[in-house]
C-alpha cells in the first residue's frame, strides 16, 4: 500500500482517524470532519507507532497499518483458531488475559494464537462443559463473557498460585456452604468418602453430603460435585475439570462452578487416577482428597 501522509483526504484518512480515535488518540475535529490528514493526526499517528515499537515517521505504512488493525479487534470479533502464520492482535491478547486469569494457562500474553493459547481454549472448552475444539467461536466468547465479572480487570501474567486455606477459613467456608458430592467408580468414591471424613473433622457443622448420584440433588445444594476417573465424555453440557499438576485448580472450579448452567451448577471432576498403573494406594487417595477439598474451599470463598 502507498503509505497515508500528511496533507492527505479521503476515506482511507477517514479509516485511520477512526482507528486511532477507538484506541484513545486525540484528533482534532475540524480534521476528522474533512477526513484530512493534518497535524493532529500526524501526532497521533506518531505516538500510536512509538507505543508499537515501529519507527519514528508520522505517516501510515504497511507496518503501522497492520499493527492498527490488530489493535483494534475485539474479542468475538472474529473466529480464532491455530494457523500459520498466527491470528495476533487486541483480541488474542483479551482472549489469553481471561483465560490465564480463569487459570487455563496461555502462557506470555503476547497476543499471538500459538500452540499454548489453543490448549488454554481446549481446556476452557471442556471446563464449561463444551466441545473441545480449541476453536475461539461465539459460543466460546459467549461463556467468556457470562464470566466477565471474574476476569475483567485482573491481572493475568500466569496461573496465580493458590495457597492452602488454613484450617480456621476452611471451616467457616463448610460451614456456609451446601455442598452435594457423588462418585462415578470405586476409586473416586474412596476420595469422596475421604473428602467427606476431612470435612467433619474440620467442621462440626459441615455443609457437605455425600449423595448416590446427582438426581438425588436437592435446591438446597449450593453445587453438586461428581468424582470420575474416566475421561469427559466429547459432548458434554456437564461443566469439567480434570486435576492436573499446578496451583490453578482452584480457579478452574470457580470458573466450572460460575458457567454451570445447571441449578444448582453440577461440576464433573476427573481424577489423575490412570496415571498409577493399576497401584492406587490409600495415601494416593488421601492426597487426592485434601487438594480437593482445599481447592473447593479456595474456589468458594473467592
């Protein structure tokens, strides 16, 4: 493209003025309304290319153009997928703030939809109970934005480590919640009856029940929590987490618990218990149970 200067009119002026102006630069009206490329957008032209890192002329070039559309995408703006070369802009970089902040780690928020932003999509995907496709489309914006109130405005260089809640917090977050908890096999009900035996001892008022199955949930229930040690089955409206390695799964219950649509939210978790070989020992299950419960009390009093 020719580059856009100073002195110039017109509707591709007209474009850029609106770009700069949608990103908080100032223009003079007077420019704006003739679409007249004076000094005024000449300054903002040259401040927006300082901030990006391009060099220091006052006029529209490939670079600077390309580097204006990014900046301008919205989340939702467009479908984002894995591709080479990599969908980058505003909108990737929003997109791995939430996720990282939700604790589906993108890793750096560089703004480009690499490898590492496709898996924090995929594992988003099945936590609110979707299709795992790592395909950014309305429906994965649309459960971003039904959690807005969790990661707007939150930092998000990371997975946030999450600290154990202490014997006094842990206790007072069972005491105010309803919590309903069900297994689907013979392991996961070992860590479901331990979560329950780590529960009483910790508060004599506990909130948290054990259930034969999520039918036998009642209105009272603040959640419903089902232990498995099976895979999520690929289409799913059930909100999942699978119990990885990290100090995220606090969040990503609150996430799963926050998207549930189900009243009261049913959340499926999926137990690393395939990864022992066929030895699950019963200090396995009692690890298991604390990270469990300290997690959910985390993600409650959040």
């Amino acid at each position: 493209m020719e580059p856009i200067r100073e002195g110039m009119t017109g509707t591709a002026v007209e474009d850029v003025q609106e770009r700069l102006a949608s990103l908080g630069y100032e223009i003079a009206m007077e420019e704006r309304g003739e679409a007249a490329f004076g000094q005024s957008t000449a300054n903002a032209v040259a401040r927006f290319r300082l901030e990006h890192n391009l060099s220091l002329t006052p006029e529209v070039d490939v670079a600077c153009w390309s580097a204006l559309v990014d900046e301008c995408y919205q989340m939702g703006d467009r479908t984002l997928y894995l591709r080479l070369p990599n969908f980058h802009g505003n909108d990737v970089r929003c997109l791995q703030n939430a996720l990282n902040v939700l604790g589906f780690s993108c890793g750096e928020v560089d703004g480009y939809y690499g490898p590492h932003t496709e898996g924090a999509v995929k594992m988003f995907q099945e936590n609110v109970g979707m299709l795992a496709d790592g395909i950014a489309f309305s429906d994965t914006f649309d459960a971003l934005e039904r959690l807005r109130h969790v990661w707007a405005g939150k930092p998000a260089n990371g997975p946030h480590p999450q600290s154990g809640m202490g014997f006094a917090r842990a206790a007072l977050v069972l005491d105010d919640a309803h919590l309903a908890l069900t297994a689907e096999d013979p392991i996961s009900r070992n860590v479901a009856g331990r979560i329950w035996n780590i529960a009483s001892a910790t508060s004599e008022h506990t909130g948290l029940r054990l259930i034969e199955s999520v039918d036998a949930a009642t209105s009272a229930d603040d959640a419903v929590l089902v232990l498995a040690t099976t895979p999520r089955p690929a289409v799913s409206n059930v909100a999942s987490v699978t119990m990885t390695e990290g100090d995220d799964l606090a969040l990503r219950l609150r996430t799963a618990l926050e998207s549930s649509r189900a009243k009261p939210p049913v959340v499926r978790v999926e137990l690393p218990a395939g990864s022992y070989d066929g030895s699950f020992t019963v200090n396995d299950s009692q690890m298991l149970a604390v990270s469990l419960i300290d997690a959910l009390c985390t993600a409650l009093a959040q």
